[in-house]
C-alpha cells in the first residue's frame, strides 16, 4: 500500500474518532508497527496530528480533517464574502461547476433563483437547489465519502468525464506554491482533475487558512486555474507571487480585483 494510501487512511481514523492506536492501525492496513509510527511521524510534522504513547490524537487546529459540521462553522464570514464575490462572475443561461465544500455551498445559496445548469458533487448542495424552479441540476453518482456532503468514486468520475461547464468554482484543504492544490483523499484528487478538464474557466475559492499549507495528495498545479479568491487575511506577500504566475486574484473583502502584470 503506498504511504500517501495509508496517511488517507489514518487521517479518516482520526476524523471518526479523534484518537489511533497503532497497533489498530497496523493491523487494519496490515503493515508493521514500525511503518505506522513512521506515518504518524511525517504526518505529525505537516500538523495533521499529535502522536501520543501507543498512538496518535486529532490536533483541534487541524480544520481540514475535522468533521464536517464543525468544518463549515468555521471562517463562514469570510465564505460568505468569498462567495458573494464569486457570484458576479457568473451569467445567467450558463453551465457552472459547484465542487463539494463549504465555500461552494454559500455560493449555491446566492444562485437558488438564478436561470443556470448546475453541477456538483455535494449532497448539501444539491439539497439547497433541489426546490428551485430556476435552476437546472446535475448531481455526480458517487459514494458519500464519510462524514462528509462529497460524493466521489468511479461512477462521479465517469459522468464527469461526459460534462463540460462554463465555470468550475473548485475548494482546496491547501494552496502552495511549489506542490499547487491539495486535498486529503486520493479519489477527490482524482474527481478534481476531472473537473478541472471539463471546464473552460477554473476559479478556485480559498479562505485564508489554505493559502500557504498543503494536504495529503496534490491535484493540480496553481498555474491551472484562472483566478483565486480569497480574503483580506491571506497574506499579501504569497498573494503577490500567485500574480507573478499569472493568476488573476480577488480579494473578496473589499471586491478588489488584481490582474496579472
């Protein structure tokens, strides 16, 4: 089993139960001990977790991995600014992409009675536009990963495959220069190269406590998309070299928009 297969693993452990045993863990992904501790190692030097005598524990700053209901409590001013912003880039009549997240989903709640055709791969969402007469929807078939809205695996690949969209407004656990966009779990990597393939325009919507940190499994380079919008806690030294690739960047706060030179 490669390392990052079992740190998806051991991080779905932690967020189901706050705490691993490695002797557990070892014998679930039948791997030694040995092989284990040296997962929680690294994963405790990238600040997934704490390792304790026998184990590991859920470090309660890391938000990526908490449970959903906690996760979209979380920055939901900033969300919401961030997703009012991205509401003026779209035109009624268009397709437009919703990856799963809690950003996306403030999103949705702003375009229930907007005339577009909507995609997405989160029950939440699809459960916010399920009663409008406006809007055209297209759920993913997948699996819902647990303790989340998002719903992956071969069936959402396969659709996805078949769709194109006007806009894809895509989420992130973490945006870095160098290792670009990453999420936790392999089979959403794989659901977002998708859909960055099946859009003509890619906006990524990251508060600030993504911009400068990476998760588990990388999924695209920054230069992939067109424009990030984040908001005015984001430091403005990274935001300055996200410019200097050529990404187009909003500050959502105060709808300041700057361009690439």
């Amino acid at each position: 089993m490669l390392s990052d297969v079992r740190h998806t693993k051991i991080v779905e452990f932690l967020n189901s139960s706050g705490s691993v045993k490695v002797k557990d863990i070892s014998k679930f992904l039948q791997v030694s001990e040995k092989t284990i501790r040296e997962d929680l190692e690294k994963l405790e030097e990238k600040g997934f977790l704490k390792r304790v005598h026998g184990g590991a524990v859920l470090i309660d700053h890391s938000e990526s991995i908490l449970p959903i209901y906690k996760r979209r409590s979380r920055q939901f001013g900033e969300k919401e600014r961030i997703a009012a912003e991205a509401c003026k880039l779209i035109e009624d009549g268009q397709i437009i992409l919703l990856d799963a997240g809690s950003t996306t989903l403030e999103l949705a709640k702003l375009i229930r009675h907007r005339s577009l055709t909507v995609i997405t791969n989160d029950t939440a969402i699809a459960s916010a536009l399920s009663d409008s007469n406006d809007i055209e929807l297209c759920v993913l078939g997948g699996y819902r990963r647990k303790s989340t809205y998002t719903l992956v695996g071969p069936g959402a690949l396969a659709m996805m495959s078949e769709l194109n969209a006007d806009i894809a407004f895509l989420g992130c656990s973490g945006v870095d220069l160098e290792r670009g966009l990453s999420i936790f779990h392999r089979e959403e990597a794989e659901l977002k190269k998708r859909m960055l393939l099946s859009s003509h325009t890619k906006i990524l919507l990251a508060d600030h406590t993504k911009i400068g940190r990476t998760a588990l499994v990388s999924f695209a380079q920054l230069q992939e998309i067109d424009t990030l919008i984040t908001d005015s806690q984001t430091d403005p030294a990274l935001l300055q070299s996200i410019i200097e690739l050529g990404i187009e960047v909003s500050v959502a706060s105060d709808a300041k928009n700057i361009h690439p030179a």
